[in-house]
C-alpha cells in the first residue's frame, strides 16, 4: 500500500489571503497552474483556482486589483494527510470530483499537493477509474443564459433553428 507522501509534490507555492487576485493570477501564470493553497502562515485554510477568479469576481464586475483571495477562496477544501493511503485519497478525489487535493499534516499545516498527475507518475497504481469519477459531466442549467454565451450556449441559432452542417456551404 503506497502513501500520499511516496507519490506527493512537496513545495508547493501558496498565497496569503489578504493578498489581492492580481498577485494570485499572477502566480498562476508564472507557474502554469491553475489553482493555489491558501495559507495562513503554513497552515492551510483554503484553495483558490482560476475558475474561482474567474465565477466569483470577473464575473460578478468586482475590481481584481482590490479583491482579496479570502473574498473568492474555497475555504472548505477537501484535503489528505501525507500518512494516509493512495487507494483511499483516490476514492476522496473521486467522489469530490477533484484533480488535485493539498496535503497537510495533522495540525493543518501544508506539507504538499497530491494531483492526478502525481498518481500517475508516482502512484504506483492505476486512475483511470478515479480521472473517469472526475471527469463526469456536470449538468449546468443553462436556461438561463447570457448573450455572452453565444455559440458556447449550445451552437448558434442556425443550428438551434433547426438546421445541419448540410445546409451550411463552404
């Protein structure tokens, strides 16, 4: 039985929760990632990815240069310990349907990030069936939807209206 700590990426990047989203975009990209832990010092008190940025203040018109990371954080944030087994944190990130979860030891304190990735490489077991969990299609509601949405909506209103790809000339 392998341990998250065998399979884990130890120094991971973190931001503060006082620190603004520009500084935590900013991270992201220079990194290539798309999600930090929060942390208070070194203990961990939430998650923040590009898709939190992105629904929780873009969207919602809030400044980014003044916005907090605790205004947007996930605060709770499913997490793993580094003594605990692979089998079982897979099971975890598959029925929370996340592709990366912090790890932390028992005071909450960060000690790494386990992703699917990691699993992959150094897992020493098979995630097909934990990336197939995750990976299953949420069911959005988009009766609502924007002007925004566009042809991201469900196609432009030709094919809405009825039409194929045959009808269409190129």
């Amino acid at each position: 039985m392998t341990q998250v700590s065998q399979a884990m990426t130890r120094g991971v990047r973190t931001i503060a929760p006082h620190d603004t989203l520009v500084a935590a975009a900013q991270a992201m990209e220079e990194l290539d990632i798309g999600a930090l832990p929060v942390c208070d010092g070194d203990r961990l008190v939430g998650m923040l990815t590009d898709r939190d940025i992105v629904i929780r203040a873009v969207a919602q018109s809030c400044a980014i240069e003044d916005t907090k990371v605790s205004d947007v954080m996930t605060e709770d944030t499913v997490c793993c310990f580094e003594d605990q087994s692979i089998d079982e944190v897979q099971e975890q990130m598959s029925d929370s349907q996340i592709r990366r979860v912090p790890v932390v030891d028992r005071e909450k304190h960060l000690v790494g990030m386990l992703s699917l990735g990691d699993l992959a490489v150094k897992g020493g077991g098979r995630i097909d069936g934990t990336l197939e969990a995750i990976s299953q299609p949420a069911e959005p509601d988009r009766s609502g939807q924007s002007q925004a949405s566009g042809g991201a909506g469900g196609g432009s209103s030709r094919q809405q209206a009825g039409s194929s790809d045959d009808d269409v000339r190129h």
